[in-house]
C-alpha cells in the first residue's frame, strides 16, 4: 500500500537527518577530528535536529493515527515502532542534555530547558546509548530494505516521490 505524498516526504525528510547525525556524531565521538570540526558538526547536529523535532512529531502523529505500517507483517510494525520510539528518546534526551542554548542555524535561540549539570550530565549518557540503539535499528531496516528487495518484494517502492 503506497503512503501519501506527505509520508514519503517525512520519512525521506527525516532520514537524511538521522542517517547525517548518526554518521557524523559517530565520526566526532570516535574519530580524532580537530575542536573546530567537532564543533562545527555539532552546531549543524543541533539545529538540523531541532528543525526534526516538529516534523518527527507529525510523522509519528500520521503514523499512530493511520497504522498503515507493514499490515500482516508484525515483525516489521514493531521494527517500525522500535524505530520511532528510539528516534523520540535521542531527540528529548538531545534537548535536555544540552547546557547551553539551543542555537538553529543563527536564525532562533532556544533557552536550555535545565541548569542542573548532574541532570543533564544523565541525560547527555542516556542519549549516547539511544544514538546507539537508533543507530542499529536504522541498520537492521536498511537490511531488511535490501532482503525484500533481492526477495522480489521492492518495499521501497512505497517510498517513492
């Protein structure tokens, strides 16, 4: 069942982000790259994030309200589900780890919601540990993506403009 144009938009939307957040949070947590990369990535990481939020939240309203998510396959709903829960926690804990304002793109300052270094100290853990998780779930649906594919069942043909 094909999803609407509105759908495929989101969840194309929102890939980018999270696939460009997730690879270079990797690069800037594992790799030696200089202060100014990993500061220059992690503006861009916050503002492309927080520009997410909204059109996460419409996602996931679309999602809950038109369960179209791969009817018959539960395997594949709750992959689905696992996806979207995973992307709510590193998106909150992401907000709420920061100590400082929320700067996008220069365009809107955000003040940070908490002052307190332990509690956000806590959440900037829990999100390390979501990013990870979110990390594997989007790997496990890539591969899931190209195993229908070579299975004959193009699934991403429902994600088509």
């Amino acid at each position: 069942m094909p999803y609407s144009r509105t759908q495929v938009l989101l969840h194309w939307f929102s890939a980018v982000i999270i696939l460009w957040a997730t690879f270079s949070g990797f690069y800037v947590a594992f790799a030696d790259a200089s202060a100014s990369v990993k500061q220059t990535i992690g503006f861009i990481n916050v503002s492309l994030t927080t520009v997410l939020i909204p059109f996460f939240a419409l996602r996931l309203g679309l999602a809950f309200i038109g369960r179209r998510h791969a009817a018959g396959e539960p395997m594949a709903r709750i992959a689905h589900w696992a996806i979207y829960a995973a992307t709510t926690v590193v998106l909150a804990t992401g907000v709420l780890m920061m100590e400082r304002d929320i700067d996008v793109f220069h365009l809107l300052v955000i003040p940070a919601p908490l002052s307190d270094a332990a509690i956000t100290a806590g959440f900037n853990r829990a999100h390390k540990y979501a990013c990870m998780v979110l990390a594997g779930l989007v790997a496990l649906h890539v591969a899931a993506v190209i195993k229908h594919h070579l299975a004959g069942n193009p699934v991403l043909g429902r994600m088509r403009w």
